[in-house]
C-alpha cells in the first residue's frame, strides 16, 4: 500500500542519511555537460545530505535544480548548457532495485514466521491515482486530525506536503512544492548543501516563459549598480521573446513579500577562537534569524565554503558563525559575513522588473527594484499615539526612535508581570505575581553600564526578572545610575528603498564598451517628511576594453574604466569588492559626499605561460579624500610558479597615507614535490601634520611548504609560518608581536582500505612588546582527522573523527511555552502548589495528555572561552570473516559479531589535554564547561540465527550543560543481556536483564539531583499462529532505589502487561494493550523524583491501556484511531482520543 511504501521510504533514507554521516567516503565526480533539463546522474540512488553541483568551481544554490535522490536524477529549472561537476555519495540502499519484504532463504520453513504487516503490493495499473491520466511525477500527502480527552483540551492539527513535477500538456510542465506546515523548518548550516524545507511554490513553465506563485528566488543578472538577491514570496514571471533582425527581448517581473533584508558584518578575528561569532542586524539588532542559504562568508578576501568538513557552519537561528579547524581563525584574521536576515517588523513589498534587448553584438538592460514597509501594518511591535508622534518628529535620526516599555496589559500568568509603586519620589516597577497589583508587562533594553536603573535579578521559567537599584545622587543635579537596563523600546522606522538603473554593452571584433546609469530613492523613515531632500542620488559608469594580438604566443588587453556616484545614492547590496573600503584605507571614513572612482590598465598576456598586468587607479571624494593607487600583477607558469600581486596607495584627506603591499605564491617543483614560499606584506602609514598616526601598522607574514605534485591522489604537505606585527612607537613603526605557526596535512584517498585525512596547525603567538598591545600571549591547536579502515576482508572495518580547537561557549537560557496538549515536551508538576511556574517544576512528559511545553533556548550574549574536542568513533568486528570455522572453538567465535559506537564532545575552560581528550573523566572536574558523551557497545552472539540469539549491551550516556545559572549535568549507564528464543513455530520468547544508573546534577536547582540505580527483569511470550494475528504477555519486575544523600527513596514496581496485534489487508491493522501496574513507593510522589520513579504513574495499583486502528479506505484514503488511557488508585481515569485522516498523493 502506498502509505507503507512511503513509511519505508522515508526510513530508508533516513537511515542511510545517517550512515551517510557517520561513515566519511570520499564522494563520487562526474563531469557532464548539461543541454537538457533533466539528467541521469546514477543508476543508483544518491544520498540528498551530500549532493553537491559546481559550475566552475561555483555551487549552484538549491533552487536552480531539484534533486529525485531515489532515482538518481536531476531536474533543472533552466538548461545551463554548460559543463558541470557532480559531486555525491551513493546510498547503501538502490531504491531503483526490487527487495522482497521478508527474504526467504533456503532452509526458511513455517516455524520462522514474521508478523505480517499489511503492505499491499499491487499491479500498478490497477491503482487509481488523484493525479490519474496525467505524466506528473508526486509524492506527499494531506492529513487533517483531532485529539480530544478529559485531562486536555480540544485540538486540531493539519499537514500538506505535496512534490509535483511533469506535464500537464505536450509543452507546458509544473513543478511543485506546497506545504502548510505550522512551524516553518529552516535546515542546518552544518553541510555544505541545503535543503529548501521551508520553500513553498508552484511553477508552471513553457519553452518561452515561466510562472512561479510562493516562494523563489529573485537576482539581478545584468548590471553594475543594482545587486540584489532576495527571497520573496508571491508573483514571479519570466518571458521570452525572439523578434525579427536577431532580436531577443527577456523580461522578469516580480510581486512579492519580501521574507529579508540585507545586512553585512565585519569582524575581526580574536586569537584562538574559532566562534561562535554573533551577526547583528543593521539597526544593531542583537538577535536575529539568518534566512538559510543567503550567507557569503569572507576571511582576507577570499570566500568560504560551508559544511562541517569545509570551513565554517552556521546556526541560522541564533545567527551565529563558528569555523572549523580547517581554518585558524587568529588576530590577524578579516572576517566578512554578508546575509539576509528575516525582519518581521513591518509587512514588506518587493517589486522588481527586469528586461533586456540583445540584437547581434549589442544589449541594453532596464532594472527597476523598490523595497518599502509598510508604516500601516507593524507585525512585531505595536506603536500608540505617542511613538507614532515620535516617529514623525525624528525624520532620519532613526538612533533616537525609541518608546516607553511600559504595558498596563492586566495580569497575565504566563508573563513574568510587575507592580509599580513610588519610592523617594521614583517611580518604581517590582517583579510580582500578586495578580491584583501585578499589571504591567514591561520590554526592556540594554542601555550600558550606568545608563539605566534595572539589573537582570534572575531567570525564571518564563524569561528574566529585572530589578531597580536605586541611584546615587551626587547633587541635586548630578545623579549617577547604577543600572544597565531601562524599561524602553527600540521603535524601528519604516523604510523604503528604489532604484532604476539604465545600461547596456555593445561588442566590436576587438573591442566592448559597457555603460550604466543609476538612481535611487532611500527614505529611511515614511512616517517623517522631515530630511526628504536627501532621498535621492544618481550613479553613473563607463566601462571600455580592448583586446589585440600582438603575435601567436602574446595578447594585450586594456580596459579603462570610470565611475561616479552622487553622495545621497544608496545601494541595494555590495557591488564594489569584498574590501574596497580597506583596499583605499577609508575604514574610519563615513562617506556622504560625491565619489569618482576611475582605473586604467594594461594587460600583456602569453597564451600559455601567464601574463603582466599593470593597473592605474584614482578615488576622489569630494572635500574628504583623493587617492591614487598603482597596481601590479604578474603570473607565470614555465619551470616555475610565480603569482605576485602588489599594489601603492598615496592618499590624502583627514588622514594622509602610504599603504604599500604584495602578496606572492612561489613554488619550484623538485622530482615529485614543490618547493614553496609565500609571503604577504603590508606597510600602511597614515599622519596627521606629518605626523605618524596611531593607525599606522605594518606586517610580514611568511610561510614555507613541501608537498608533492599530484594531489588527486594522495596529498602530504608540511609548512612553516611566522607574521610579525609593528605598531607606532613615537615617531616610527616597531615590532610588537611574532607568531609561529609549523603543521602539516595529510590526504591518502586511493586506498579502498585505508582512507586518512589529518591537519593540524600550531601557533605561538609572542609579545615582544607589551607597551604598544594589549594583547596576551597565547597558544592555539586546530586539528583534525577522518580515519577509516578496513581489516581481514572486511572483518573490522573502523571510523574516526577527531577535532580540536578553541572558541566561546554560550551560556544558554530558556523558558517554557505553553501549546496545546499533545504538541509539546515538557508538564508541569506544581510541587509547593504556589501557583508559579518555576524552573524546577517542569519535567519531559510521561504520557501525551501531558506534553502541554515546549522549552525554547533565547539567545543572549553571554560567552565564555572554551577548549573544545570533537571524536567520534565506530568499530564493527565481525568474526565470521576473522575466524574459518574449522574446530568447535572456532565454530564457537564466529558466531560472535561486535557493534562500538563511540561520540563525544567536550568543551573546557582550560587546554589540559588529559582532561579534554579523556572520553571517561568526571563530569564533576571544574574546567568542564560543556559535556556531550554517549557510548554503546553490542556483542551478539548467534545474530543471525533464526532459532535463538544473544546480545548484551552496554549504553554510557552523559550530558552537561553550561546555563546561565550554572551548570546541569544528567547521565544514563545502562548494561543489558537479551535473549531471543522461537519455542517452536507459534511461540516466540524475549527476555531482558538490565542493571541501570540514572543521574541528574544541578548546580542551581539542587532539589532536582537524584542518582537512581534500576535492576530490571523483563519478559515476554508471544503467540503467533500466522501471519495475520499475534498475542503477547509480558511481565516486568523493577527495582529502584535512590542514593541516600539525596532521599534514599525506593520504589518496587510490577507490571503485567497483554498485547494484542490483529492485520489483515481488507481489514486494516489493530492494536490492543492492557497493562496492570503496582508500585510500592517510600518518598514524596509530588516531587521530581518522584515523578522519574514512579514512571508518571501513582504509588499503588495502575492500569494503562492503548487501542488503535488504521485502515486504507481507498487505495490513496488511509483512517488512524486512537485512544488510550490510564488509572490510579483514588485518581480518576484520564482519557485521551485521536482520529487523523492521511490521503497520499
């Protein structure tokens, strides 16, 4: 049936995305060059998780194409016509093969039976389809359902998922993705490919034009001035048309919600710290959602590749970047982030239109673009007569948009609310739950230290509790503030953004001229006229180049180019290079007036061997600075490598500079390796009066490197790096700090049994001088391996990764959110019936009537330095291909198959290795920040074996936090011996054996600290005459007693459970349990041990019961019922209902 096909779909990939993540292959290339818009990639399917397409070394992004996995194949949206690389891993499942559903082997006989479960196989064409009669490819399904009970109240839940792609006519095709899920999904930026989970759209396409209705991606191809790529969510059209005399004309036009806005940030490294670094929004904003997808990550210029095995991941969430140990980040390091980030202050409208002529050698393009909020309809804030006034009289000076925080809502028990009283004459708001006095729900905002009257006093279940001090008053007019916090609001203005930009290129045998113009309309606040004049600015560019052949072997290139731009223009996004403010030293100038921006160069170019290039270039800005720089560039490739790239900077304006650099990459290669030496140094000097500013700097940074010639087998480099650093000193430049850096890499890829990649870099970072830095010495580690094996054909086979490095740790808050129940985590026990939601009266749900919380991490900005170590480990030993089987002990051992999976990750506050790299330490040492362990190790014997089977199990898991109240430690050993035994045909026996320790440490809530020990005996007996039916009774003994400094509590339980499980294909499947539960408890039931002892249940007699039903209605309709429920003695019987309809596509 296809529900079941579906169900085994989704956990076969599933299963394999996570093979997929453990197990470190190399992936597979292929380079095909693409004319159509659909391609067989593979014969096999692939795994979506590492799916990558490159079109000259430049990853497509996942909405040019679409990925069937299944079936290896690809879909593009618009033919590229152009030769791209593929880069994959194969699934270890073929979904293109057939598999039966219980392999029959040669001695299978009716005594080894599998429970049928009823999956209908079916000939195709019997089936009947809601998209019968039609060449469209789906998959998805629509769900509506209820869930009722006596302990929750009445709700509904709803899902559509739907994929479409095909025909619906000889020419037109559709592609499909539409989902109404409630909680939008962003992926994780921990792989270098995403998927588009939260992407939701219809597309509709012929040979000459296109229309997408939802979610899509808008970018501007031509042009200088007008950069933009954007989300938006509504009307995109794209047409084309041929004329006659070789006429093309290709027009967009879009009408959208904008889902972002542009922001760009510049970081400077911090020695050692390989992040979290925070993103910040333009206003400031401190926590944002980055849109997934939109980053370009920067360091010195050179763009990032994301995934946790290339060089940076990113949590969109919390907007924070970390860089793995392929990339030190150190002091020296310019960081550059440029993204889109969701900013639901206001609804926004995006529209945007593009067309372009071509005929012959000629184009001419007409943009358009306008951005604008709307001031009538605020999403995230809510503006009264008074902050409207204010918006209006501030006109552009949008830092002093600010409200009072201050909401008289009426007391509201899942808010932290306040009383406001008078004391000495100030008006003061105390933290109450009084819900008479308690009236008022108050925003505050970070001011500084000594700006404000409020202090963070706490953190709740709910969020933070502030607290007034009081001011010390100096005078009667000099008063200081104590405080950094004051019950205010940032109000963000409404903005409006517009530009038209005009322009073309026309292209002679030898020769092309480009030509634009540009103007924008930039209103930083609608609801003011006040500033209007300055809303408008023009742009202009020329742009000329010439090629000639000067002989067979040599060209000459030049190009000349100027640009100008008027001081009231405004940009969409970056157009100019990553660093062009640095490249003319203007860092620390705020540019508002009228720039020329002109160059000239002149390029001599061998066909073979490499070229000179020689480049003259001028920025003047009016009244503020004016400077010319030189540049040259030099690459040549015979006998030796030599890539140099230098440049002068004289300048004058505030300040006057000389800035002179160059970068060179020079190797020889000897027999099998390259020698190599690179080399970066710059010398920037900036005075005031023909003095030497305190700007001024000047470094040198070296490296030597061996590494052999071919590296796409098998790579070894060693390298060794120093920088040293000058910094003023009176009236000269002098040496402050040296670093060291030696490390090396190791790359061996072409071995089907032996794969290995390790780096590790060093670096000593020395004061030479600490009168001009501030700066500390110190001494930073990244490395990291992937290490797989394979032994004795195949008999071990082995899996490793290891990283460590250095960078900051959040100290994490969270509070808890109430939802219908059934949707959430976490219940709430009110322990000392108080009536308030405190922390420690939240526990993880035992029944679903329960979930009615989920807890949400907020962000804040509290870090702490942390050591972090990464190693992950899996090692499967099977003895059958060890050990031939010849004598009786051999027989014995190779029956024996091993399982070790090893994950840890720890984050400490102190580089002492034995405690970092030790999988095993107390979790109780100090310098442990951060803790993340998990061991499980099964020996099976006989696993194979239809008649009986052993396995024992050993589970280590522990977990420690850093909070912003302390820390929270919980861990779980677990050892268990199973047996599994078929009686004969009908009867089946399982039995279980377990001893098991469960622990929580608190620092901060200490009443929930217990150190549980379980013994647990468990077995069951199935009958199972056929296929179709199965009975079961089990029995479960427990034993639990808690340690005695924290209660000495003990519980004895017994339950004594039947299972009922009934299938048939006509009649659906059917599940019945009964269980009878009696717990002998010594302690407090109200409490939190109590509750992880008695299992969510009740001292004394229980009883538990669960029924469902599902059942294909039609061949697409499937009906699933549910109801269970559960009683204790003097409780009443707590009922709970669910009822979904599921139609599959």
């Amino acid at each position: 049936m296809v529900k079941n096909k579906i169900i085994g779909l989704i956990f076969c990939i599933i299963c394999n995305i996570n093979y997929g993540q453990i197990i470190d292959f190399s992936p597979l290339t292929k380079k095909i060059f693409v004319n159509t818009d659909t391609l067989s990639i593979d014969t096999s399917s692939i795994n979506p998780k590492t799916f990558r397409v490159y079109n000259s070394k430049v990853e497509l992004k996942p909405f040019e194409y679409q990925l069937n996995a299944a079936k290896g194949k690809i879909i593009f949206y618009e033919v590229p016509n152009d030769t791209l690389v593929f880069k994959y891993h194969r699934l270890i499942i073929d979904f293109n093969k057939k598999y039966l559903l219980h392999p029959i082997s040669l001695n299978r006989t009716n005594r080894q039976k599998l429970f049928y479960e009823p999956i209908e196989i079916s000939n195709s064409k019997n089936k009947t389809s809601i998209f019968q009669g039609t060449k469209l490819n789906r998959t998805g399904s629509l769900s509506r359902g209820l869930m009722v009970g006596n302990n929750q109240d009445f709700s509904l839940n709803s899902n559509l998922n739907l994929q479409l792609s095909g025909m619906v006519s000889p020419t037109m095709k559709i592609l499909a993705s539409v989902t109404d899920d409630n909680i939008p999904i962003q992926p994780q930026g921990n792989t270098q490919q995403l998927q588009d989970f939260d992407k939701v759209f219809i597309q509709i396409s012929e040979e000459k034009w296109s229309l997408t209705a939802g979610d899509f991606w808008v970018k501007n191809k031509e042009g200088y001035f007008l950069k933009y790529n954007k989300r938006g969510q509504g009307i995109y059209v794209k047409n084309k048309v041929k004329g006659k005399g070789n006429i093309k004309i290709n027009t967009e036009n879009s009408a959208s919600i904008s889902k972002g806005k542009f922001g760009r940030n510049v970081i400077q490294g911090i020695e050692g710290n390989q992040g979290p670094y925070r993103l910040f929004g333009n206003e400031n904003e401190s926590f944002i959602i980055v849109l997934s997808g939109t980053e370009n990550v920067y360091i010195d210029g050179t763009l990032l590749e994301r995934g946790q095995n290339n060089d940076y991941i990113i949590d969109y969430n919390t907007a924070e970047i970390s860089f793995t140990a392929k990339t030190l980040i150190t002091k020296d390091k310019r960081i550059i982030v440029e993204f889109q980030y969701s900013d639901k202050n206001y609804a926004r409208s995006l529209l945007q239109s593009s067309t372009v002529f071509e005929k012959n050698r000629s184009s001419f393009y007409i943009y358009a673009y306008a951005e604008q909020d709307s001031k009538n309809q605020p999403l995230q804030q809510d503006f009264d007569l008074v902050d409207r006034l204010t918006l209006e009289n501030i006109g552009d000076n949008i830092e002093m948009a600010t409200g009072s925080g201050i909401d008289s809502i009426g007391f509201n028990e899942n808010s932290n609310m306040y009383e406001k009283i008078d004391s000495l004459g100030y008006e003061i708001f105390n933290y109450s739950v009084d819900n008479q006095l308690a009236i008022y729900q108050l925003t505050f905002t970070n001011v500084g230290q000594g700006n404000g009257n409020y202090v963070i006093k706490e953190n709740n279940a709910l969020g933070r509790v502030y607290e007034w001090v009081a001011p010390d008053t100096i005078s009667s007019s000099v008063i200081l503030k104590n405080g950094d916090y004051s019950p205010i609001k940032t109000l963000v203005t409404p903005k409006k953004r517009q530009i038209l930009s005009i322009g073309g290129k026309t292209n002679w045998s030898s020769s092309s001229l480009k030509y634009e113009i540009s103007s924008s309309n930039m209103d930083l606040n609608t609801f003011s006229k006040i500033n209007n004049n300055d809303n408008i600015g023009f742009a202009g560019l020329i742009n000329y180049e010439s090629k000639k052949k000067l002989n067979s072997n040599w060209l000459i290139n030049q190009s000349y180019k100027i640009e100008s731009i008027s001081k009231n223009y405004e940009r969409i996004e970056r157009f100019r290079e990553v660093e062009f403010e640095r490249n003319w030293n203007i860092q620390q100038l705020i540019v508002n007036e009228d720039q020329v921006l002109s160059s000239a160069k002149i390029n001599l170019k061998h066909i073979e061997n490499g070229q000179f290039q020689y480049g003259l270039n001028s920025y003047l800005i009016k009244n503020d600075f004016n400077g010319y720089k030189n540049d040259l560039k030099i690459k040549w490739n015979k006998k030796v490598y030599l890539d140099f790239n230098g440049s002068l900077l004289n300048s004058n304006g505030i300040f006057k500079t000389t800035f002179l650099r160059h970068n060179t990459n020079f190797y020889i290669p000897i027999n099998k390796f390259k020698l190599g030496f690179i080399d970066i140094n710059e010398n920037n000097r900036f005075y005031t009066n023909d003095s030497l500013s305190y700007n001024s700097y000047r470094f040198y940074d070296w490296k030597f490197y061996i590494e052999n010639l071919d590296s796409n087998k098998n790579k070894v480099q060693f390298f060794y790096q120093e920088r040293y650093d000058w910094f003023k000193y009176q009236t000269i430049l002098k040496r402050a700090t040296k670093a060291i850096s030696p490390g090396f890499k190791i790359g061996i890829v072409n071995n089907r049994n032996f794969q290995l990649n390790y780096s590790l870099a060093y670096r000593m970072l020395q004061i030479l001088d600490t009168s001009l830095t501030n700066i500390l010495p110190e001494n930073s580690l990244a490395s990291r391996l992937n290490y797989h094996l394979k032994l004795l054909k195949g008999g071990i086979n082995s899996n490793s990764f290891l990283e460590l490095g250095s960078g900051l740790e959040l100290q994490k808050e969270f509070i808890y959110i109430e939802v219908p129940a059934g949707q959430g985590n976490y219940t709430w026990n009110d322990y000392n019936e108080n009536d308030i939601k405190e922390l420690n009266e939240f526990e993880i749900a035992a029944f679903s009537d329960q979930a009615s919380y989920i807890r949400v991490f907020t962000p804040n900005n509290s870090y702490i330095k942390i050591y972090n170590f990464q190693y992950n480990q899996n090692l499967n030993i099977d003895f059958r291909k060890i050990i031939k089987g010849k004598t009786v002990i051999e027989k014995i051992l190779n029956k024996f198959y091993n399982q070790t999976a090893l994950n840890t990750q720890k984050k400490t506050n102190d580089l002492e290795i034995r405690t970092l790299v030790n999988p095993l330490v107390n979790s109780d040492n100090p310098i442990i920040q951060q803790m993340s362990n998990s061991l499980r190790n099964s020996l099976f014997f006989n696993r194979s074996n239809s008649k009986y089977s052993l396995e024992l199990v050993t589970q280590l898991f522990a977990n420690k936090n850093l909070l912003i109240n302390g820390t929270d430690f919980r861990s779980n050993n677990k050892d268990q011996l199973k047996l599994r035994w078929n009686l004969n045909r009908s009867f089946m026996l399982n039995s279980q054996v377990s001893k098991e320790l469960k622990s929580n440490a608190s620092t901060y809530m200490q009443n929930r600290n217990f150190n549980i020990e379980n013994k647990e005996i468990f077995n069951r007996l199935s009958f199972q005459p056929n296929t179709m039916f199965r009975i079961a009774i089990n029995t479960r003994y427990s034993e639990k007693s808690n340690s005695i400094e924290y209660g000495n509590e003990k519980a004895f339980l017994k339950d004594l459970g039947i299972e009922l499980r009934r299938s048939k294909r006509d009649k659906g499947l059917f599940n019945a349990e009964l269980h009878f539960v009696n717990i002998n408890y010594k302690g407090e039931s109200n409490s939190t041990i109590g509750f992880e002892m008695l299992e969510g249940l009740q001292s004394g007699s229980n009883i538990t019961w669960k029924i469902s039903f599902q059942k294909k209605m039609s061949n697409n309709i499937q009906l699933s019922v549910s109801y269970n429920g559960r009683k204790s003695e003097n409780n009443k019987a707590i009922h709970t209902g669910s009822m979904q309809m599921r139609a599959f596509f």
